[in-house]
C-alpha cells in the first residue's frame, strides 16, 4: 500500500506538493472542491439504490467521488477537445454524447440522448407557457 502523502496518492494531489492548493495557498492547480463534485450530492444518490438502514463507509463516498469526478473530466475534455477543433466556445450536450462514443461509453448514449431530448422538450415547455403567461396573463404589462 502507498504511503500517505506519497506521490500519486490522494494526499499528495491535495497537498502543497503538486499544486493541489489552489487560489488559497497560491498554487497554480485547482483546489479539491473545485476538482470534485461535492460529497453530500454523492452520498444523496449513493443511498438512493441502498436500503433504508444501509451505510456507506466513508472511503466508499471519496472513492466513488474521486471516481466520478474523473469520469466527468475525461469525457468533458474529450468534448471540449471537439469543440476547439470546432472553433467553438461552448460544449453542448451533443457534444458530451459524441465524447462518450468516441470514447468507448457507447451504453450510455441511449439513455441519454432520451434524457436530452426529454430536457429540451421541458425546456421549451417552460418558454412558452412563460410567453403565454406574459402574453394572455398580464397583456398591459410592459416587458
């Protein structure tokens, strides 16, 4: 087992060695919560899908954190990688999907795509009942 603060361990890339401070310490890398998505939202879906009166260890949540959190960078760099070859600014969530096929996370792509579209389709649900609502609602009102 590696020991604790030794290079390419947890420790050592949240610790002043790497740049693991942040804007705090001066350090040029990102600070810990800004590399990983935070603890309480992965503990929330993690006892999701266990029973009531199930635990979850605390290394089990950094582990599935850390995980995550680099599952999240390597497809959005992939992503972000497209869009520059692109000349674009912006990813969008077809381009998160193209990553996730180009880079071999084909079974997630179905079920995504349907999420996507589902999310666009609320989306545009919300404009224009808001559209109606300004319109037919309150039609003195200046906007």
């Amino acid at each position: 087992m590696a020991e604790s603060g030794a290079p390419g361990t947890p420790e050592s890339v949240h610790s002043g060695e790497q740049g693991g401070g942040g804007a705090q310490s001066g350090g040029t890398g990102p600070r810990e919560q800004d590399r990983f998505l935070p603890i309480a939202n992965i503990s929330r879906i993690m006892k999701k899908v266990i029973p009531p009166n199930g635990k979850i260890a605390k290394d089990a949540k950094d582990c599935v954190q850390e995980c995550v959190s680099e599952f999240i960078s390597f497809i959005t760099s992939e992503a972000s990688d497209k869009c520059q070859r692109e000349k674009r600014k912006t990813i969008n969530g077809d381009d998160l999907l193209w990553a996730m096929a180009t880079l071999g996370f084909e079974d997630y792509i179905a079920p995504l795509k349907m999420y996507l579209q589902l999310y666009r389709e609320v989306l545009l649900l919300q404009v224009v009942s808001f559209i109606w609502f300004c319109v037919y609602a309150c039609p003195n009102r200046v906007l």
